[in-house]
C-alpha cells in the first residue's frame, strides 16, 4: 500500500500536469487535503510530508482532531454547518467553505465580532440543482454575497458539489457554471472573489481545467473509507 507521502507527491504531481496543460501555473491551485474519517496520525503523517492545508466536514470530527495536532495546521469546514455548531467552528476553522443563508452568515458574523476574529468564508452554490444538496441556488447568490459586505467574516469566493455520477461533460459544465457565476458576480458586485473549491479526488483535473483555485482531495490521499 502506497504511503500518504506517496500519494500526496502523485497528486502534486497531477494538479501541477494539469495547471500547466490549461496555461496556468501550479501555483494557482491549492491543495486542501480531506482526512474526514482519518485520525489525527493520517493527518500528522501528511503534515510532516509537507501538506498544511486540511478539510474537516464534521465539526465534531475536527474539535476532536485540531487540538491534538500543530498550530500549523490550517483547517477549513468544507461540510454543512449547522448555526448550534458555528462557536465550535471558528475555534478551530479558519475558513468556513459552505455558507448557505443569510441566517448562517449572520450568526457567523456575531460570534466572530465578539470573538474578535475575522475568518474567511466561501458560499456554497447548489450548481446542478440536486434536491439532495445543500448551497443556495445561483439566482440567489448575489444577495447572500452583498450581505457579506457588513461584518467581520471575509467571502473569497465560491465552492459547489459536483453531482457524484456525472459524465466528464457534465461535470465539466458545472464547473465551468461556477466560474461564470464568480465571474459575473465581481463584475456586478465590485468584490473580489479569488477562490474557487471545486474538484475532488475524482474530477479535480477536470475542475483545474475550468478555474478551480482549491481542489479538496481526500481519497487519492489518504486511501479509502
């Protein structure tokens, strides 16, 4: 079995192979490696093979986690966040990928100020339009995203959920539907909005190809669940 350094210089290998076929630099892609499920050894074995960039969908599973590793290690909440969870949440989570309603923002923005911190946040952006995914619809973005504009938390873009039996066309589309709307919305807007989360194990080369800036990799990592 391949180790977690291993694996995690391949996938190196492939984000900077497919940044370069599509003119871009590796540089432009970030890494956020996925441990959901994995203990805090996967992580740490990861860290020391030089990745700090991780991605914890359950709040529960990263306040378990963050405390028994580095202060170097860099942790976004890439799950759906539930607003009883946000206190919990920003104690270890720098960025929050998977603000969804103005309500959530809201109670971000509280517990921020009072807290005194300043984290930022991408909207989920329910693309495909599966009932089974949480994100707000795109006709709906551009409200929750003026809404940021008062308050501490900081939006740096957008992440969508790609559907998971999508052909390489479809998913191509939907990716290609998120950069178009980041592109329409800092037009309309005045905002910048560099990031884009979109790929995973199994279609971030398709997603670097359309404009992804964060792709989230578990498995190709860290093996199978």
């Amino acid at each position: 079995m391949n180790s977690i350094s291993d694996n995690l210089h391949r996938v190196r290998e492939r984000i900077a192979a497919s940044a370069l076929r599509c003119g871009r630099t590796p540089a432009e892609v970030t890494l956020l490696a996925v441990s959901k499920t994995f203990p805090a050894d996967a992580v740490a074995e990861a860290l020391a093979a030089g990745q700090c960039k991780f991605g914890e969908n359950r709040v529960q599973e990263l306040s378990e986690k963050a405390p028994r590793l580095p202060a170097s290690c860099q942790w976004h909440l890439i799950g759906h966040l539930q607003q009883n969870k946000v206190r919990q949440a920003l104690q270890f989570a720098s960025v929050l990928q998977a603000v969804d309603s103005i309500s959530l923002l809201q109670r971000i923005n509280r517990i921020a100020e009072e807290k005194n911190l300043t984290p930022e946040i991408l909207l989920e952006v329910n693309i495909s339009g599966e009932d089974s995914k949480f994100g707000v619809p795109p006709d709906d973005v551009e409200a929750l995203l003026e809404a940021t504009r008062s308050g501490p938390a900081r939006c740096i873009g957008l992440m969508t959920i790609a559907p998971l039996l999508a052909s390489e066309t479809e998913l191509a589309a939907v990716f290609s539907a998120l950069r178009q709307l980041r592109d329409r919305l800092v037009s309309s807007t005045g905002l910048t909005l560099p990031e884009l989360s979109m790929g995973m194990s199994g279609d971030f080369e398709i997603a670097i190809a359309e404009g992804a800036t964060i792709v989230r990799i578990g498995s190709a990592i860290f093996g199978h669940r």
